[in-house]
C-alpha cells in the first residue's frame, strides 16, 4: 500500500511540473511580446490597462498553482494549471499541424 501512495506521489509531482512548465513558456512568450511592443512604442495609455490584466492574470495563474501546491492542495493547483495549459497546448498542436501538412487557403 505504501508503494501505491509513492508511485501516486510522483504522477501528481510529475503532472504538476509538467503542467507548470507549459504555463511558464505561455507567461514567457507573453512577456516577450510585451516588452517587445512597449520598446517599439505600440503599448501605451489605451492598451495598456488590457496587457496589465493579461499579465497579472497569468502571474496568478503560475504563481497561484505553487502557493496552493505548498497548502497542499495539489488537485486544485493542477486544475488551475490546467485552465492555461490546455488551450496553450492545443494551439502549439494547431501550429505543428500547419506546419507539417502545408494547407493551402486558396
């Protein structure tokens, strides 16, 4: 039985960092286009309210899963990862899919 507990264990720690790392890359590639657009000028007094929700949103999302991680409430932790991580997820496969099969939108 105390085997079973272990083997659990590791798929939950597992699964979390997984899912964590995903998320992490989804904060990063947003970062990178905020900065990128505030050095060339684009973010400014009309957008910037929009970009601030997105990056706090995104903040408490990875942020959030460690906190509930270290309370112990890793299910909860891993569903709020999974909020972010799905549709990030299914959009990278939609652009390996178009990159692999070469539509043509004609």
């Amino acid at each position: 039985m105390a085997e079973l507990c272990l083997v659990s264990i590791g798929v939950v720690k597992f699964w979390f960092w997984f899912l964590w790392a995903i998320d992490v890359v989804i904060a990063a590639v947003a970062l990178y286009f905020f900065f990128s657009l505030a050095a060339g000028g684009r973010v400014g007094s009309f957008n910037i309210l929009p970009w601030l929700a997105i990056l706090a949103a995104l903040a408490a999302v990875v942020g959030g899963s460690v906190w509930l991680r270290s309370v112990g409430q890793h299910a909860v932790a891993i569903v709020l990862l999974l909020l972010l991580a799905i549709p990030g997820a299914l959009f990278a496969l939609l652009f390996l899919l178009l990159l692999v099969l070469h539509p043509n939108f004609h």
